[in-house]
C-alpha cells in the first residue's frame, strides 16, 4: 500500500480548514473597510464551511460510508 500525502491524511485537511479560514478573515476584514456586505458574508460562510468541515465527516460521511 503507497503513502498517503500530506494533503490526504487528518492533519493535511484540517490544515487546509485553518488555510481557507485565513483567506476569510482577510475577506471580511476587505469587505469591512471598502463596505463591501457581499465580501462579509463570503468570508463568514467559508468560516462556517470550514468549521463545520470535520464534525460534518467524522459523524456523517465517515458513518454512511462504514468507516
């Protein structure tokens, strides 16, 4: 069996989770000073995605497909 890479283990997906919440922190704070809602409300649900992304495969996706 090959190695799995970086990217494809627990660690390498939680770590592109706290990338994208970066990226959304410096689009809020863009949209904040230009007064941009739409920019705010983009980085909020990638925030909100990204949050969610490990309980929603550990309990759900992990579960259906019997991991």
């Amino acid at each position: 069996m090959g190695q799995k890479g970086f990217f494809q283990t627990k660690a390498g997906r939680l770590t592109i989770a706290f990338l994208v919440i970066a990226v959304a922190c410096v689009l809020i704070v863009t949209g904040l000073q230009s007064d941009g809602n739409g920019l705010c409300t983009v980085g909020f649900l990638m925030i909100v995605a990204a949050m969610l992304y490990s309980p929603v495969k550990m309990y759900l996706i992990d579960r259906i497909h019997g991991k």
